[in-house]
C-alpha cells in the first residue's frame, strides 16, 4: 500500500498542503511493517522529490536497510547537519560514501569524515574540486595511520600533509614519503639546535643510558625480541605496539631511527639488524637502512622519534589500554609463584599443628 501511495506521490512535482499532510501520515504509520525491498523502492523514488516531508525523509535516511537509507543520504538536500555529522561519526562506510558524494558538505560533516571514515570515503573528499580541507582537517587525517597508509601519496600531492604529519606516521609512510619526512625531521633539528643558546648543547655521559645501550644490545645478541622491545621501549619511551611494529621484516628503517636516537654506533646497529631481522630481510635491504644510518643525524632521529611518541600518546588516549602478552606470562608465573609459596607456608603450618 505504501509503495502505491508513493509512487502516486513521486507522480507529481507539486502537492498541496493537505496531500502532503495525508502522505505523511500515511508514510509514518506503514513504514516501520513495509518490506525492505518495497522500502528500497521508495527510498530511491522519494530521495530527490522537491516536496517530500522532511519527518519521512529523515525516517529513510536512518533506517537499518543501508540501500534504503543510502538514496536519502546521498541525494535528499534538506537533511539536518547533526544526522549527517552522526553517521559520518557511527557508520558504516558505505553510508559514510553516501555522505561524502553529496552536492554540498559543511565544514562539520567534512571534518567527522576525516576523523572517522575508512580510506575509500576520504578519497572521495581527495577527489572532489570542490572542498579544500582546512588545516585542522589536514591535521586529523595526519594522525590516522591508517589513512596516511592508504593514502600517503595522495595526501601528499595535496599538500594534505604537515610535516609533524609526515614524521609522526614514519612507520606507516610509503617508501616515496619517507625522504620527505627525514628532511622534515632535519630541518626541525636544525631550528632547534639554533634556538638553543652558546654553550648549553654539550652533553654529559649519562652512565644509566649506557647501561640501558648495553641491555639493549645483549638482548639483541641473544635474539630475546619480546626483552628488546620491552627495552627498547622504555629507552624512547616509546608504545610496546610501536618497538613491536619495529621490528616487523618491512619496519628495519623505523629500527634503524630508534637505534640510531638511542646513540648507537654504526658496528652495533649494524649487528642489532642482522641478529633481529637478518633471517627475514635480504643483504640488499640491509645496507640501504645503514646508508640511512649514515646520512640521518642524531638530532633528525631524535625528532622523529619525539613524533613517534605524541603519535602513541594520541593513539592511547583514544583506544582502551591493555597489557603485552609477555607481560601477561610474567604475571601468570608471579601469580604461580606466589600461590605455590602460599601452599608451601599452609603445609608447613598444617604440619605444625
């Protein structure tokens, strides 16, 4: 019955103000027991309508059929800011495409796009001649890993990018972006080293830092990686997922970096890569990221490291908290321990009495 009314509705471009009061009653009442496919049929139909009711419109745009909900999203003009905010912000992508294919899109709508759609929905905002994004917007998609993975290049043919963008996603940079985020990380070490006044840039031998190096370097040895990372970790103070990614096979020039921010030697860095990633990474690769040793200054590297760091604080402030699975075993075989020695003083008690 609804499908029929509609499709009288759709019929004509005009109705007076008692037609579209009976439509609307009638639409409001039906749709909820209507079919989905009968619900698709009049999504598609009354989507761009220039007089259909805005009560119903909103009813089609929020509805859990995504092919219904999507004509409304993608071609009704009269939708209300805050719905389209929300479902850029809730989801899913394939209504967020909807969203980001709309003739016009306010500033508020583009920047929850930016912070919460996957890939496929930014680059149609990438796409589009019609929207430059604005800075903070720039800013939101610098901080998503994800995004800079999938859409490095293009971000950065846009100028999309900031340089503490490119520094802080190193790790997750194509290799074409790389470069561009060193010399980003050369030049902030230059300014800085020429802020600092005469006189204060020595640097004194810290012999725990020493002792941290040669920690490091022994767990290297005895190829111990969950040790390393741990280590490594609270030498940067770096994220345990962040010195875990660094030693995956494709990380060996983030590796490098850390190593090389840590103070490193070329021998050490050179052995430290070798014992950890020299079954899983050709000869070839090796001497790439030791001509990246040579050329990176301590200062760059201790600038993209600092990045790093911001890039986990933002991270884990967003996503819940949870402990490393080594970290786990230890505290299982504490637990153990404690237990056993709690059964050992009930027996010698027992005993006793």
């Amino acid at each position: 019955m609804l499908l029929s009314a509609t499709e009288l509705y759709a019929g004509r471009p005009r109705h007076d103000v008692e037609d579209k009061k009976i439509f609307l009653e009638l639409a409001q009442n039906l749709l909820p027991s209507t079919p989905v496919s009968d619900r698709r049929r009049i999504a598609n139909l009354l989507a761009s309508h220039p007089e259909m009711p805005d009560d119903f419109l909103e009813n089609l745009a929020t509805d859990d059929d995504h092919l219904t909900a999507y004509p409304a999203l993608r071609y009704s003009p009269r939708l209300p800011v805050d719905l389209l905010v929300s479902t850029a912000v809730s989801g899913p992508d394939t209504l967020r495409k909807a969203v980001a294919n709309r003739p016009s899109l306010r500033e508020s709508v583009i920047s929850a796009l930016c912070e919460h759609a996957g890939a496929d929905v930014v680059r149609i905002l990438l796409d589009r001649n019609d929207i430059l994004l604005t800075s903070t917007q720039q800013a939101k998609l610098s901080r998503r890993s994800d995004i800079v993975a999938a859409l490095g290049l293009e971000l950065a043919g846009q100028d999309a990018l900031n340089p503490d963008g490119l520094m802080g996603q190193f790790l997750h940079l194509p290799p074409q972006l790389k470069n561009k985020a060193v010399a980003a990380a050369e030049l902030t070490s230059l300014v800085k080293q020429a802020q600092v006044p005469a006189g204060q840039q020595a640097k004194y031998t810290d012999t725990a830092h020493l002792r941290l190096q040669d920690a490091i370097y022994n767990e290297a040895l005895n190829q111990n990686r969950i040790r390393f990372s741990d280590l490594l970790g609270r030498g940067l103070g770096l994220s345990q997922a962040t010195c875990d990614m660094m030693l995956q096979e494709d990380q060996a020039e983030g590796l490098t970096v850390a190593l090389k921010a840590l103070g490193f030697g070329l021998r050490h860095t050179t052995t430290v890569l070798v014992r950890l990633l020299g079954t899983r990474v050709s000869l070839q690769e090796i001497r790439a990221v030791l001509r990246l040793y040579r050329t990176l200054s301590t200062g760059a590297a201790e600038v993209l490291v600092g990045q790093w760091i911001l890039q986990d604080q933002q991270t884990l402030a967003k996503t819940p908290q949870h402990q490393p699975q080594y970290q786990e075993v230890r505290q299982q075989k504490e637990t153990a321990t404690d237990l056993s020695k709690k059964s050992a003083a009930n027996a010698l008690k027992d005993a006793s009495l």
